[in-house]
C-alpha cells in the first residue's frame, strides 16, 4: 500500500446491548485501483461510550500493523465531542493528524440522507399512508388492478410507472410509490367515484403535497442512488450532489409557501450539519478533479453564501496549500514498487558516515537542507501549476483516477496526495445497504460466538466475495454552467 488508508466504522446493535463495530479500509494501491476490504468486526461490550469508537480505531491499527498510516475515518453516526475528542487524542499519539484533524472524522452520506428521508416521511405520515393504503387496494385484488388499469387508458394519463407497495425498511421503494402514485392521481380520483368500496382516498390538497415531497427527495434519491453503484464512486463525485442539495433546502426553507417552508426548514437544518462537517472534505476532493479545480467551490459557494463565499472559497484554497507542504515536507516512504518505477531498481540509502572525512558527508549536510529548500519551492509550484492549467473538458463519463495514474510524472508529489484525498469513503454502508431505514442488528446465533470466531466468519465472507474492481466513475449531471 503505497499511501495512506482512510477507515469506515458502522456500528451494529444486538439483542444482548453489545454492539459490534465493522472497521473497513479503503485505498488506492500502487497500479492504482481502488479497494475496499473488511478488516475488524470488533465487539464493543459498551457501545454507547465515549471510547467506543477510538478503542475500534486503536485495535484496526494495531492488528493492520498501520500507526502512521491513517488518513480519515468515515463514521455512521454523529460523534459526541467526547467521542470526537478520545479519537484525536488516541490518533495525535499513534498517527500524525493530516491538516491537524481536519479531515479526521467524516459523516456518512447513505445514513444522513436516510435520517433526513425518514423525518420529512414522518412529516405528512397520515398522507402517505392514505397513498400506500390505495396502493395496497389496488394492487391487491387482480379484478381491482385491471379496474385501474382501464380508467388508466381511458384517462389516457402518460405516466409509465408502475404502481408497487413499498417496503418501510428501504426509503427508496416509499419514494418510488408515491412518485409513481402521484403521476396517477387521476386515476385514483376516479377510482374513488366508480368504487363504493375505495375509502379515504387522497385529496387534491393532498396530492399536491406528495408531488412537493417528493420533488424535494429527488435530489436526495438521486444522490443515494450514485452510492449503489457497482463500482466504488471517488469522493469529487460528491461535491456536485452536496452543494446542490444545500442550496436548494436553503432555498426552499425560505419560501413563502407555508407547506413548502415547514416541510424543507427541518431537512434544511438536518443536511446542513452534514455540509458543516463534510463540506471542507468534498471540496478538496474535488479540487483534485482536473475538470474542476478551484472554479466549481468557487461557483457553488458564491451560490450558497452569497457576499460572505471569499472566505469560504479561502479556507478551501488555504487547506490544500497546507496539506500539500505536509506531502512536500513528510512524504511516505518510497515503497519497493516505486523505487523500481523510478529508478529500474532498488534504491539503497546512502551511509551518511561513509563519505569520510570528520563523518560528515564532505559537507553534505548544509546541501541536503538545500535540497529540501528547494524542493519544498518547486513542489509547492507544482500544485500551483495544476490549478493555474486549464480545465479539462466536462465529460460526462471521467477516470479522475486513471487522470492521476497517468500524469503522476508530471506531479509526483501532488498524484500522491490526490491519492489519498480521493479514496476517502463518504459512506460507511454496502451499496445494499445504502436506502436502510433501520440499523444493522447482528443476529442471535452469531453472538453466541466467540468474538474472535464472528470476526473471522465476516471478513472472510468479504474478502471471499470482494473482487478488485478498477474504480469506474458514474455519470455526473452538470447543470451548472461555469
């Protein structure tokens, strides 16, 4: 492993109060492939601790053999300051803080948007209930079904969705019903005159409130949906979704409509303390997109904080300046691979006592601090270069790591830190996992198991099914001009 790993922890609840805490890594390895492996299924016999979270870290780190290698961990659920503050604290002694623990500890995305989906459902329950029980009448008599279907082609409504009773425990299907639901809302009217037997049928009003919500979870769908992808999506992909989503919540929290405003002012509130926690991590990471750089933060933030987005766009700017002198002045160490790429060979280091003459390298010293100098000052162009060429063209299907792969040449230090920066997982969770309403419970029969004997059972499952796959980006829509 030739950079860094960034850590995923989901904790898992159980019927005995014990929780079980998955530690995942991620990575982009030396032929510059993402991975993603299962590491530790760790029993935490307090879950609800302080410690909970850094004793899962601690113990990864230790098994891994990886004290200085830890670059961020993504974690499933809001961190107390007491919990945020043991992990830097365990990590200041066992793994140098990048950009002082700025990009340390990330929020999930799949959990958050679920959180966020749950509470605006939540919101109108008795509606959509109204909605999933004239699904149900519908869908579950045939003779009913044909019935709908009929007044469907006699109202001649355009919509080619299909109507699906939804599963309370994946939000995604509760969306998709009242979408599809919603684009049938004729039909269901009418239904309601011809059938003596079809009851509590939605309203006009209340129509018009599913069709708001759900034009408000679109951007939220959409957004889970690129986490289902088979292949692993590179952190800049989630810039472009984050921001938008930000702005329009903000927008819609604002509006005069009182339905719009008391539904979105919550969400707004909710995603707004994942854009705090999370936005200063997407934004670098798309800053090491070449089709991007600094111009899309500089755009979306001029967006979302109006008059106040140059000191936003700075501390961005700022960020990425300092992390790269930490690359200039604390490189990894060059890995055999690497050695060999460079140089055809391996590269021993020299003896600093074998140049003779008083052991001190025939005054070497003072020229290696000249090097380091020096170098310090060209690497540091080198990011300056990167953001002063041009953007590359926005295509819609782009590898930004196969871009790095072939340009690490050209920017030997800073491909090393793009490295990093864009295998940063923003979610904790399978792509099955990623629409879940409900928290991961390990099952009965494998807590009556040996710790170490889950583990095992788990990881191997894992690595067993895992395959490396070469990091395929999906497509990103661009609405936004630049």
């Amino acid at each position: 492993m030739p950079g860094r790993i960034c850590l995923t922890l989901d904790l898992w609840s159980s019927s005995r109060t014990i929780g079980y805490m998955f530690v995942s890594g991620q990575f982009i390895d030396s032929d510059w492939k993402m991975h993603r492996k299962l590491l530790n299924v760790i029993m935490e016999p307090y879950p609800e601790s302080d410690t909970a979270f850094s004793h899962s870290v601690a113990a990864c780190l230790s098994d891994w053999s990886m004290d200085g290698k830890l670059f961020s961990v993504t974690i499933n659920q809001p961190l107390s300051d007491a919990s945020v503050d043991n992990l830097r604290a365990l990590l200041s002694v066992k793994n140098p803080l990048v950009l002082d623990g700025q990009l340390l500890v990330g929020n999930c995305l799949a959990r958050s948007l679920s959180s966020i989906v749950q509470d605006a459902l939540a919101s109108v329950e008795g509606i959509v209930k109204k909605v999933r029980d004239s699904v149900k009448y519908v869908k579950t008599s045939e003779s009913r079904e044909e019935k709908f279907i009929e007044l469907k082609q006699q109202l001649q409504v355009p919509s080619s969705k299909n109507l699906a009773i939804d599963d309370q425990t994946q939000w995604n299907t509760t969306y998709e019903m009242l979408l599809a639901a919603s684009e049938l809302k004729e039909v269901f009217s009418c239904l309601d005159t011809s059938d003596p037997d079809y009851k509590d049928a939605p309203s006009v009003e209340d129509w018009k409130q599913i069709e708001t919500l759900c034009t408000y979870l679109k951007p939220l769908f959409d957004t889970a949906n690129l986490l289902t992808t088979a292949a692993t999506p590179t952190t800049n992909t989630f810039f472009h979704e984050a921001w938008k989503i930000q702005l329009e919540l903000a927008r819609a929290a604002a509006s005069e409509d009182p339905f719009v405003s008391s539904l979105t002012k919550f969400m707004q509130e909710k995603f707004d303390k994942y854009w705090k926690s999370c936005c200063f991590i997407l934004a670098i990471a798309v800053v090491m997109d070449p089709r991007f750089k600094m111009k899309l933060v500089e755009f979306s933030f001029s967006k979302i904080y109006g008059e106040e987005a140059a000191s936003y766009v700075k501390v961005v700017d700022d960020g990425i300046h300092e992390l790269f002198l930490e690359y200039v002045a604390l490189p990894l160490p060059l890995t055999p691979a690497y050695a060999e790429e460079a140089n055809g060979a391996s590269i021993k280091p020299e003896d600093p006592q074998g140049m003779g003459i008083s052991g001190n390298g025939l005054g070497l010293t003072d020229f290696d601090v000249y090097i380091m100098e020096t170098t310090s000052q060209l690497a540091k162009s080198e990011l300056d270069q990167y953001l002063e060429e041009s953007l590359l063209p926005r295509v819609h299907e782009f590898d930004v790591i196969g871009w790095w792969k072939l340009n690490r040449m050209k920017y030997p230090t800073l491909s090393k830190m793009a490295r990093d920066i864009l295998s940063i997982p923003v979610c904790t969770v399978p792509a099955t996992s990623v629409f879940d309403t409900v928290r991961k419970e390990m099952d009965s029969y494998r807590c009556s198991l040996r710790p170490e004997t889950v583990e095992a059972l788990i990881c191997a499952k894992d690595w067993l099914q895992s395959e490396n796959v070469e990091t395929a980006l999906p497509v990103v829509k661009m609405e936004a001009p630049i």
